[in-house]
C-alpha cells in the first residue's frame, strides 16, 4: 500500500486513529444499541478478529469500554477494564459527545482515571455520536524500580 493510500484509509477508517494493529485482540466492554457499529466494523477489520466481551478469560491487547452517564461509577468501569490486560495497553473509554443522551463530563473522565491509576493521553473524535480517550497506566506506575 501506498504513503498516499495510507493517509487516505486513517481519514476514511476511524479504528486506524486508536491505533489497533492486525492480530490484535480488543475487549468490548458496555456494548449496547446505541454503540457506533461503523467503529466496530472499522476495529474488527483492522485486527482481522471479532471483538470480544466482558467473558472474554484471556489478556486482551486493548478495551473499548462504552460509558454513559447512567452506567454506574466510572471510576469502576476503568478498573474492571484494566484486570484483562497488560499493563500499558490502552484502554478506549467511548462516551456520548456534548449534547447527546449519556453524556460524561470531561473533568468527571479525568477524576475517574485518575483514581483508578490511568493517564488520558489521547482524545478524538470516534464517530457521530461518541468522542473516545485513550488511557493507559503511567510510566511511574508499571516501573519496578526498587
């Protein structure tokens, strides 16, 4: 593939924004309805593989967690989405853009991860009606260092 074909398939496939690689396994955590399905698809079809549930049993590369407002305690939901994977994989907290249904406060995004040990590192828009972070275990936190 082309420089050229590259650039135009991160403008056309929003998965190739959150940086998922082909082998990848992702854990889709809140999936409901209203989730962005062109997202999925554009995720699965960059992995080469569905994406799995919350019963998935084995280490996943990265989660899509799905949150609206009224799913219960954020800071919850990001350390339930950490206990399946390695440390330092991303974990892509979905929420509802600015006006829709569901929508989360970003100040209550960044409270949330911070409690549950996560740094926001990235923030785009994921699709017409979801905007998606990127959080991750800081550096300080996976270092062993003694």
């Amino acid at each position: 593939m082309s420089a050229t074909a590259d650039h135009a398939e991160e403008r056309t496939n929003p998965a190739t924004r959150l940086g998922f690689q082909a082998g990848e396994v992702v854990q889709e955590i809140g999936y409901d309805d209203d989730a962005d399905q062109e997202l999925r698809e554009a995720i699965e079809s960059i992995t080469g593989q569905n994406l799995v549930d919350e019963d998935y049993d084995d280490v996943a590369d990265a989660v899509v967690l799905w949150f609206r407002e009224d799913d219960g305690d954020l800071t919850d939901a990001l350390v339930d989405a950490t206990t399946m994977i390695d440390e330092g994989a991303p974990v892509w907290l979905m929420t509802p853009k600015t006006g829709r249904d569901g929508y989360v406060e970003p100040s209550d995004i960044g409270e949330a991860a911070q409690t549950a040990g996560l740094a926001q590192t990235k923030s785009i828009n994921a699709g017409k009606d979801w905007s998606g972070t990127r959080l991750v275990t800081p550096k300080a936190a996976r270092s062993t260092k003694r």
